[in-house]
C-alpha cells in the first residue's frame, strides 16, 4: 500500500526539506526586520523635517533608499566583489549560505542605526514638546538605516532563493520556492505582531 510505505527515495527527499529548515527558521527575522522598516520608518519621517528647499518630501516616499540600496549592492557585488574574489580565492562568488549571512550581518547594523535614530528622534521630541508638528531633526537621519537594511536585503534575498533551489530534492523545487516564500509571509506576520 503505498500510503503506508515510503521509497528510500521519498523518505532522502523528505530529509533534504528538513535539513532547510534551520535556514528557514533563522531569515524569517530578516523580513521581520524589512517590514519594520518599511512601515515605522514612514511614521518617523511623518514627524521629522521632510523639506528639501521648498518642496516636502513625502514620507512613504523614503523607501526608494531600499531600492537604491538594492541596486548598489547588486552592482558593487557583481562588478567589483566578485571579480576580487576570483582572483582571491579562485571561486565564483559567495556561497548562497555566506550571502545570507552578509545580509543578516547588513540588516543587524540596519537595526542598529535604526535604534540611533529612533533615540535621536525621541530626545529632540522630549526637549520640543508635544505641540510641535514637526521635530527639528532632519529625515536624512533615515537613510543609513535604509540603505543598510536594503543592501542586507539583495544578498539574502539571492541567497536564500538560491539556497532553497539548489539544495531541495529535484521533485521538489516548487516546494522549495514556497518554503523561501513563507519566510517572507512569517516575518511580515511578526513584524505586525510586534
């Protein structure tokens, strides 16, 4: 019967699946991380000095510093990192599991900065007094955090999808992509239980 017996087979592909789980379980802080940061950093800006000249920057609008991020990174890393790297240790590049690790490393200090700001922010806040609309800090105080966090996410979004693709069994890269995907879900998840 073959619902109560497995092939050898089966039984090896199961065991791969599971052998991702550590990695799953360990970037689902990453995106937790990434949606704080896209959601209460929109608040701070909403209350710090936007204004570029006479023009007021739009606070969602600050997010395009993770593009940004995302685009150097990609392009330093491609251009510059890994053409080093060749000569240096005659490989093509980082391994998937090293560029998760740059990206968790990048988004730690992303958080840090973060928490520099926020407690900047707070103190002028306190010293102001609540009945001001705008805090005499400037948003440009945001941009290391964005930029770190988005440089943090084009290495761990490339490796963890290279990761679970190439290391799940053949019959199961559709599960694989779903397994990157729910990290993504969980995170934001947690994020807005946090």
């Amino acid at each position: 019967n073959p619902w109560k017996l497995c092939s050898v087979t089966k039984v090896e592909e199961v065991k791969m699946m599971a052998r991702l789980l550590p990695v799953w379980a360990t970037t689902i802080i990453f995106w937790t991380t990434y949606a704080q940061m896209i959601t209460f950093s929109v608040e701070q800006a909403s209350t710090m000095d936007r204004s570029l000249g006479s023009f007021q920057i739009p606070a969602g609008s600050l997010t395009v510093f993770f593009v940004a991020a995302i685009l150097i990174s990609l392009a330093v890393y491609d251009r510059v990192i890994v053409p080093l790297w060749k000569c240096w240790r005659n490989k093509p590049g980082f391994s998937s599991l090293q560029r998760i690790s740059i990206g968790l490393t990048l988004s730690t200090l992303g958080m840090a900065a973060a928490a520099l700001a926020e407690m900047k922010r707070l103190s002028i806040a306190k010293a102001v007094g609540r009945d001001s609309q705008s805090l005499p800090i400037s948003v440009y105080f945001l941009i290391p955090q964005f930029f770190l966090v988005g440089a943090g996410e084009a290495f761990i979004y490339t490796g963890q999808l290279d990761f679970f693709i190439t290391q799940s069994p053949k019959s199961m890269k559709t599960m694989s992509t779903g397994l990157f995907l729910t990290t993504l879900s969980l995170g934001f998840f947690l994020s807005s239980f946090l």
